[in-house]
C-alpha cells in the first residue's frame, strides 16, 4: 500500500496550482475511470475521468452513490466523492492495449459513509485476470489503520494471452449485508519496466555471475513503497514516462537516529541510456548519502525500515545516481537487505563508467512469518554500509530511490494478505512517526551539508552506562510530585499538535468547521494581543522569502520585527487545511492560559482575510539540536547543557502539573527545545488539552503521534498516553545531549 501520510496540505496547494497551469493526459493506452459517474469530469489536476459503466459486463449487480461527506483531506472530490456499489459478484472487462508488456491497475478506495449502507459491512474479494488481489478485504479497516481517509492500491498485472483484463469484485458471503465498492480505477499498459530477472539477496555478493536471478515474467506485483530517497514527494502528474505514479519521501522509513543527508546533485542529470520511465529526472537528483564524518560512517549503517505481510517474496528496485565520484574506488558499499546481503562493493563509477549516470538494479527476498510469535506483519530492512575492504577513499554510502514491490505468491495466484489487526495499526502509526523533518530539511536557508546528519546512537549495550547517567540526571531534576488535586495520572487531554506537518490526524468530517472561521474565547483573546494582516505584513516585509526560518507541512515561520525592535517569530498557516482551523483555534485558546519562563510565549495572532497567522517570542538560539549536532554553531558547556536540561524539565513540570489540566506534550524532542538568546531552554509545539465545547471526540481515539526514537514504547503497545510517556523521551533527550555531540 502506498501510504501518503505526510503531504495533504502541500499536495493541496500544489494541486491547486497546477490545476491552473495546464491539464495532464496519461497516454492514449490509459482508462482512467471515476466508479459511479455518469460522465467524463476533470480532478484537481487536469486529468479526465470516465464514467466506468461501459466496462461492466452483464449479471452484476451494481449500484451508484455518492459519499455524504467529503473528507478535508481528499485532494480531489474527483474520483473519490462518487462510487460503485457491488451488492453481488460482478466482473469489469477492460481492452487491453498492449499485451505483451505489463498492466497497471491502480484501485482507488474512499471508505466513507454512503447511503443506505454501513461501511463497517463491506468485505470483499477482488480478482483481476486469476489473480486474487484483495481477499476479505475491509477498506475501512485498512483506512483506519493507515490514519488516512482515502487510500490508493496499485498492482501490476503480467503480460497475458487475453486481450480482455477481467476484474471481478465480489462482496464477502460470510458478513451479512456485505457490499463491495470502488471509487475510481486506472488500467495503464506500460512500457518494459521489469527488463531484468532480479537478483536474490543473499545469494551472492558482488559476483553477478554466479548469483542467483528468480524469474518474475509471469508474477503479479503490488507496489508497497515507492520513494524518492532524499528528494520531495512527486505527485502523479510529475512522473515521468505518463505511469502517474507518487513518489513519497524516505525520512519517515529511516531508522534511529542517523538520518545522513538529503542531498541535491550539483550537475543536471540526464538519463544517457537509462529509459526515461523508469523514474522522474528528480529521482536521480536528489539523494541521501551519510554524510562527512568518515569515523562514524565507518561503523555505521544507513538503515531503512519497512511494514510488510510476511509469506511474499519482495522486488526491490534501487535507482542510484552517483553525481559526485569521478574514479572507480571512491565511494563503495554494501547493501544489506534483512541482514542479507544482496550487493557487495557497489560502485556506481565503476558500474556505469561515468559520473552522474542513472542506474538502477533490482533484488529479491523472501520475508516469511516469525514462526514463534505468529506475526501477521514482518518487518523488511534495508542498510546501506561503507565497504571497508576495498579501503575506497570516501567512506559513505548512497541512495537516489527505492521501490518495494510484493510478488504474488507460489502459486502465481495470490497477492492478499491479512486485514491490518491493531498491533499492525500500532506499526503503521510507528512508521508515520518516524520523526517529521520537513521543519529542518526543508529550511532553504540550512546549508545542505550538515543540515540533518546526526551521530548514530544504536547499540543499547554500549549505550546502557549512559542510560544510567541520563536516569540519574534525570531523577534529580525532575521531582515527581504531583500537583493535581485528585491525582489522576490521566486527565482529560486532546493531542492535537498545532505543529504537525503529520497527517496522521484524520479528520472526522463532523469536526471540520465551516467557511474557515475560527472562534477565540473572549477569554484568550484578552490575554493575548490581536493584530492586523497590515501589521503582520510590515513585520516579515510582506512576508518576503527571505525571513523565512522554517517550514513545514502547516505553512511557513518567518522571522520578524514589531514595535519598532522587537523580534518575533510568525507561523503563517496554510489556509487550505481545514485541521488548520482547530489547531489554530487550541493553540490560542491554550497558549494564551499557560505562562511560564521555560515554555514558548505566544504574542498575539491574526485571523484577517482567513488568515491563521501566530506570533511568538523570537529565540535567537534556534533549537537545541542545531548546537549538538551542527559543526558550525558553538559547542554548549556542560554548565549550559545541565541549565537547559533543567529548564526544560521545568517547563515539562509545568505542563503536566501546573495547568488546570494535565498537558502532556506527546513530542518531546530536541528540535522542540528551543533556546533564548540568553539560552534559557523554552519547550514549544506542544499537543495540547481542549476544553472548547466543540471538542471533536474523533480525534482521541485515532491520533497517536510522536517522534521515532523518543517515543515511548509502552505508549504504543497500549495506546494509554500518560505524562510519563514525555519522561521517557526526555530522558532520550538527555541522553542525546550527553552523549551525541563529539568534541570538534
Ligand atoms: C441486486 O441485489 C439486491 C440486494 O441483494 C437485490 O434486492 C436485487 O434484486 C438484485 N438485483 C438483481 C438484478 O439481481
Ligand atoms: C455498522 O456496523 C457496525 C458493525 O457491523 C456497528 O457496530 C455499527 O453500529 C453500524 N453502524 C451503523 C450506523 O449502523
Ligand atoms: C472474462 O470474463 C468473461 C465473462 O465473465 C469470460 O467469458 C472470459 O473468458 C473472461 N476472460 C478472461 C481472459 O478471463
Ligand atoms: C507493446 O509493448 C512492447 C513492449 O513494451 C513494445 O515493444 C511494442 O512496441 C508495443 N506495441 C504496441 C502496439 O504498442
Ligand atoms: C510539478 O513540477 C513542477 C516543476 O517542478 C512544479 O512547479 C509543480 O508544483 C509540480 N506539481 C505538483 C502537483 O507537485
Ligand atoms: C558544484 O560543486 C563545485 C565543486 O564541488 C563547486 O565549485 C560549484 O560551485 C558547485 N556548483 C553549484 C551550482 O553548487
Ligand atoms: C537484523 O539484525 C538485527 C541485529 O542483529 C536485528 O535486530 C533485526 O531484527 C534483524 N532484522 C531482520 C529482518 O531479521
Ligand atoms: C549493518 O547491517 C548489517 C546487515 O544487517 C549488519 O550485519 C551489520 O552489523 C550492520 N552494521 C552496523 C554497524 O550496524
Ligand atoms: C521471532 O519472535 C521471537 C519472539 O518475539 C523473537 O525472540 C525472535 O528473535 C524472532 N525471530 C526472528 C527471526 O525475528
Ligand atoms: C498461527 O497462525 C495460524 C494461521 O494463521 C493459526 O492457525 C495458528 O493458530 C496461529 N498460532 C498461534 C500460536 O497463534
Ligand atoms: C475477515 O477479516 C476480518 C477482519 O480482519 C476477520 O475478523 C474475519 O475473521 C475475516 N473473515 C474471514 C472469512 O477470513
């Protein structure tokens, strides 16, 4: 499944614009289908969608509905807001363009509430040209456990004999008044993609001659994952070769605490003899690679960690492009897939014979179930190490794009797996939490270098002396008396994150707030000041480019000066996010209550025009991460580094004492140290408690969220958030920030 977490309010305003721009067509060998439609209409982006009617065949039993709400976070009503409705075994019959190259199959899924039926019934199997895709399969499970309101499945069907494609949608016998349903399909014959009989990791080396390749011509593949590894979500209508496909960005797959950089090549590229369909030109250009200190790349893995349904093989297809390195021996490495290895002294020089060459290769590997524990989901790992054998002058590795694909199983027949069950949904909220970078990486004015490399903290041997420390610390600066009147350990809270660029919020469609106004208490607003869009203005130069401090998934911050000498910081929000409106909304209504010298202080705000605009204090030191890991900030003293230790174990304190109610903050990270320019240690982005009396209760149940690393993992197995979660992750921050800078 391809997830897409992280971009809705990007993708909107993205969509939007391009909508302006020009209309995009896939290619005469495309049906782009909107379920349920009576005729052709164009999505956010231009592109055409047909009714699907004609491709039915004859003896189904088959409705049309329209959804009764429309979810904030869809990017077009267009093809998700009408659907099909199958009440009985019903087969499409699509003509095929070209057989003998691969179909893709892209099955669109938005399960909402239509009427007349409840959404919680429909379980189904869809088989399309023999092959069971989905079996028993609940779109509203799978929704649920990705946190997303709509979701995208997308196969890739054999070159067949048949000029017909057959895709037969059949609701479940065993649910009574179970319905099958689809919102919108794509069938798209495609180029020669898979050319190349992959390789099986652990096979062989760097010996391609003896390894062993496994047929894959008559496999179905699902497409799992499909990143573009140190690069920017690319929307469909940016792919190349017209395929239409999304390529997500890798961060939130990596694992621990060694990010390594997300880097531009310097060069344009060109795909020399690559096919451009393969992937975009942007695939290429970006990339992620571990960055400059040698000693540690040495010891050290780029790892990425993936979600998968155990029992499948698995086609990875690696797409490299080594901008940088003129000569053979320069940079070389291993790559590991679950601890096997699939490629050894990979070098791209001397694999392609020149510099900046698109290349790319493709392995497998067979995942199966941890026979012990019966898991219904595996985990696929894939490291990247420097080869230390070949004594290659730069000790680093590298990584353009990453594409995971399932391959039907033995019987050639099968590609389902088993509905998402909660741990797995626990899972799934784990990877959406692997710490959203977009406030750092995407900072334009962060030099590229050195932005996000971070000192790799993994063995928990090595590291256990240090735990110790830390937790000594820890006790001593964090006196544990509560406050709180009755004692509760859990008092009413709502995590909502004002900051979050994650979309792991979904919305319920009765929580949106209509026409984007925002009700303040009267209460919060005395207590903090009002300004005007003019003043707002006047403050960043008409919010020009170049006072912008930070992005994000929620807007922009930007840096500014009001009363003549005072610098603040502006959050500008993006005004297409309905969420937007209700964070914005608790951010006031809690900030405006909660005083105190080691949490971020709120000025005042603007809601002119629609917009949601927040000021805050200025801190000139930025954040607390930059001065442990950033070469070029200035090293903190142990004396400085125990002080804003204790500050902000007192803003915790506060937060979770001090309040009416307990707050428990939920990301407790470096990044969300801030300091003072005196380096007074300020806590912000908080996840706030909500008193208002429009309190949406949807979002209780569904929104888990944290950083990976910090989170605390009691937290995840039982989903019962208490203050001591935030104990836990700062206790990783103090173990950060005694042990993760290196002395210069
Ligand atoms: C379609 O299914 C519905 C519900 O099962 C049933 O009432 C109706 O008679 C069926 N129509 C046809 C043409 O089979
Ligand atoms: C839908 O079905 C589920 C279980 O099948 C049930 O718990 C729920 O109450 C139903 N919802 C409605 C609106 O009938
Ligand atoms: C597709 O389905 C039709 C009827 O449902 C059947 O006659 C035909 O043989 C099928 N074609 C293929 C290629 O399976
Ligand atoms: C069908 O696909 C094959 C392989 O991609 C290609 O060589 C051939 O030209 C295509 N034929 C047509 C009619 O598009
Ligand atoms: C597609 O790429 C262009 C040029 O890079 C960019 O301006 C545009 O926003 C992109 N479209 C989408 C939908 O991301
Ligand atoms: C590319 O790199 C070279 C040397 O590494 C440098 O001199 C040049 O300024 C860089 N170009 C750009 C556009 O960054
Ligand atoms: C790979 O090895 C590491 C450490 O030895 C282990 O923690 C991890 O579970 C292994 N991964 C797989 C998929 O076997
Ligand atoms: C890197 O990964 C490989 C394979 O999973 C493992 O054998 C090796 O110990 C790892 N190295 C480090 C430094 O973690
Ligand atoms: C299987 O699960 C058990 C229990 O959780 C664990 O101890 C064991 O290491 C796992 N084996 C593999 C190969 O991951
Ligand atoms: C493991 O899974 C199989 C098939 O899903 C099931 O029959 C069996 O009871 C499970 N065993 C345990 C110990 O959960
Ligand atoms: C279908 O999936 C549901 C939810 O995962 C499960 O409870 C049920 O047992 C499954 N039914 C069958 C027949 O496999």
């Amino acid at each position: 499944m391809i997830t897409n977490n992280h971009i809705f309010p990007s993708l909107i305003s993205l969509v939007l614009l391009l909508n302006a721009i020009h209309a995009v067509n896939t290619g005469p060998n495309a049906l782009v289908l909107n379920c349920g439609s009576s005729n052709s209409v164009k999505d956010a982006d231009g592109r055409t969608w047909d009714p699907d009617a004609k491709y039915l065949s004859v003896g189904g039993n088959s409705t049309t509905a329209k959804a009764e709400t429309q979810d904030p976070s869809l990017p077009s009503d267009v093809p998700y807001m009408s659907a099909r409705i199958f009440l009985s075994e019903t087969t499409y019959q699509f003509p095929l363009q070209n057989s003998t190259s691969r179909t893709l199959l892209r099955l669109h899924f938005y399960p909402s509430s239509y009427p007349n039926l409840n959404i919680s019934n429909s379980y189904f199997s869809v088989v399309a040209g023999g092959v069971t895709l989905l079996n028993n399969f609940s779109a509203s499970l799978a929704a649920e456990a990705l946190s997303q309101a709509y979701f995208i499945k997308e196969y890739y069907m054999p070159p067949s004999e048949f000029t017909i494609l057959n895709v037969t949608l059949k609701p479940s016998d065993k649910q009574p008044q179970s319905f099958a349903f689809l919102n919108g399909i794509e069938v798209i014959s495609t180029p020669t993609l898979f050319d190349e009989d992959p390789i099986l990791a652990g096979s062989a080396g760097n010996d391609f001659d003896t390894s062993v390749t496994i047929p894959i011509d008559t496999s179905s593949m699902e497409t799992m994952f499909r990143l573009n590894v140190g690069g920017q979500y690319i929307a469909p209508v940016n792919d190349s070769g017209g395929l239409m496909r999304s390529w997500y960005d890798d961060s939130l797959y990596i694992y621990g605490a060694g990010q390594g950089v997300a880097l531009q090549a310097n060069t344009t590229i060109n795909y020399k003899g690559l096919p451009s369909y393969m992937a975009p030109i942007d695939v290429y250009g970006s990339y992620r690679s571990m960055g400059a200190f040698v000693d540690v790349n040495r010891i050290s893995n780029l790892t990425w960690i993936f979600q998968v349904d155990p029992n499948f093989m698995y086609l990875l297809r690696f797409h490299w492009c080594d901008s940088e390195m003129t000569k053979t021996n320069q940079r070389v490495f291993d790559v590991f897939i679950n601890n096997k290895t699939a490629a050894s002294e990979v070098d791209l020089f001397a694999w392609t014979q020149s510099t900046a060459t698109p290349t790319k290769k493709d392995y497998v590997v067979q995942i199966n179930n941890n026979k012990t524990n019966n898991n219904t989901e595996a985990q696929l790992w894939v490291a990247l190490h420097p080869t230390d054998k070949t004594k290659a002058e730069f000790s680093d590795v590298l990584l353009n794009g990453l594409e995971i694909f399932k391959l039907s199983d033995k019987s050639k027949s099968n590609l389902a797996g088993p509905n998402p069950t909660i741990s797995d949904m626990m899972k799934k909220y784990q990877e959406a939490q692997l710490a959203p970078k977009a406030f750092e990486t995407n900072n334009p004015n962060k030099s590229n270098s050195s932005t996000s490399f971070s000192v790799i903290i993994t063995g928990a041997a090595g590291g256990a002396a240090a735990i110790g420390v830390a937790a000594a610390i820890f006790l001593f600066t964090f006196t544990r008396q509560k406050r709180n009147p009755n004692g509760d350990a859990v008092s009413t809270w709502l995590p909502i994150s004002w900051n979050s660029n994650s979309t792991t919020i979904k919305s319920s469609p009765s929580g949106r707030s209509q026409g984007g106004t925002t009700s303040i208490s009267t209460d919060a607003a005395c207590n903090c000041r009002y300004f005007n869009l003019s003043e707002i203005k006047n403050a960043t130069k008409n919010f020009d480019e170049s006072n912008v401090i930070g992005v994000g998934g929620f807007g922009k911050v930007y840096k500014g000066v009001i009363d003549g000498d005072t610098k603040v910081a502006i959050k500008r929000s993006n005004p297409s996010s309905e969420q937007g409106v209700n964070e914005f909304q608790t951010e006031i209504e809690m900030l405006s209550r909660l005083r105190h010298r080691h949490l971020v202080s709120l000025i005042g705000f603007c809601e002119d025009n629609g917009e949601m605009i927040l000021v805050y204090d200025y801190m000139g030191q930025g954040t607390l991460r930059e001065h442990l890991y950033k070469g070029n900030k200035i090293t903190l003293s142990w004396k400085q580094r125990l002080e804003i230790c204790i500050g902000a174990a007192r803003g915790l304190h506060y937060l979770h004492t001090g309040a009416k109610y307990t707050i428990i903050h939920r990301d407790v990270k470096t990044t969300n140290i801030l300091l003072d320019d005196k380096w007074v240690a300020k806590v912000s982005d908080f996840g706030l408690s909500k008193t208002g009396p429009n309190m949406n209760q949807g979002h209780v149940s569904t929104v888990v969220k944290g950083s990976f690393g910090y989170l605390d993992p009691e937290y995840f197995r039982r989903q019962q958030l208490t203050e001591k979660s935030d104990v836990y992750s700062f206790g990783v921050v103090l173990f950060e920030v005694l042990c993760a800078r290196m002395t210069p």
